[in-house]
C-alpha cells in the first residue's frame, strides 16, 4: 500500500496566522488565498506545474507590507516538505529544470540533501503590483532552510519581472517534483543519510 505523502500545518505569530496543506502526489489543485494577489498566482503556479495538491491560508500584517507573510509561507512550506520526506528514503533526491517564460529563462538545481543553501543569482528590483520582488528571495531562502535543501536558482534572461518571477517558480516546481520522487527504496547517499 502506497504511503501518502501529504501534511498540514498551523503557524501563529503576532504577524501571521498560516494554514498550510500540501500533497506531493496530487493532482494540482489548490486554493491560495495569501491576501497578495501576485504571490497566490505564484502559488498556484508552484501547484500546477509540481502536479501538487496545495492550501494556504494566511491572515497577515499586509497592511505593513507582504514581507512577513511571503516569508512565513516560506516557513511553514519547507518544514512541511521536511516532514513529507523525514529520513528521504526513496526519494530521487536531485531535480533539475529550465523553464522558459516567453522571453525569460530560469534554471533551477535541487539536492534535497537535509543541507540547506541558497544561491539566489537573479537582477529582481521594484514591484509588480504591490508584491515587492525583493521578497522572491526571502521565500525561497525560507524554504531552503526549513526543509533542508540545497537550493541553486538562476534567472539566465529576461526583460518582463512578471514573466522573470514566473519562469522562477515554475522551474522550481519542476525541479522539486523531479526531487521528490520515489525511484528507490533507500536512501541516496553513500553515507546511508541525508542530514
């Protein structure tokens, strides 16, 4: 019997309130509701293009401004992933993918290694809506370092920030799908574990 891959959880803070739910084997439905019209897209991209089952819920201080709520989803969706895969056994560990968005280009490296770092190589400034783009950073280094990957995101070309932030999430969402997924039954390191 196949195990499912799937966790929830609560995050509370004098910031944020975040209810997070994510399904690695999913179908790609969602229901993102962050209160920043920009990253729910962003979201629902991840989602789709991961083939994964996503909620989020977040009640946030945005009338600040989305740094705390961008970065908290960060949070709570790595250690969500750190749960789903524990130990990592079965998992193909590595994930790679390029990702055009018109004329943008990203490139995204995965090593689920339970060691976190993130090399952010993007020229990201000013805002696309009211979403600032100096937060794309702060949610992928969030992620990195709660569920412990080593995380290499690159953005080759582009002119367009929409297509740029785009092309960013969804070569992410495919690198990670490929990481994830069960091609074994052990773990994949010459050491026997990932840490």
């Amino acid at each position: 019997m196949k195990t499912k891959r799937t966790a929830k959880l609560l995050r509370k803070t004098k910031e944020t309130e975040i209810s997070v739910e994510l399904n690695l084997d999913g179908k790609a439905r969602y229901a993102i509701n962050t209160g920043i019209g920009f990253f729910d897209h962003m979201l629902e991209l991840f989602a789709c293009h991961g083939g994964f089952d996503l909620t989020v819920d977040c009640k946030g201080d945005i009338k600040v401004d989305g740094h705390h709520s961008v970065e908290d989803i960060g949070i709570v969706l790595g250690k969500i992933l750190a749960e789903i895969v524990k130990d990592k056994k079965g998992i193909a560990r590595y994930g790679l993918s390029y990702l055009p968005m018109d004329e943008s280009l990203a490139r995204c490296v995965i090593d689920f290694s339970g060691r976190p770092h993130l090399e952010f190589r993007t020229q990201l400034k000013g805002k696309v809506g009211e979403f600032d783009l100096e937060l794309v950073e702060e949610f992928f280094k969030s992620i990195s370092s709660h569920a412990g990957l080593t995380l290499h995101l690159e953005l080759l070309y582009g002119t367009n920030n929409h297509h740029k932030v785009e092309a960013l999430f969804k070569a992410f969402a495919r690198a990670l799908k490929d990481a994830v997924a069960i091609t074994g039954t052990t773990i994949l390191s010459s050491k026997g574990i990932l840490e």
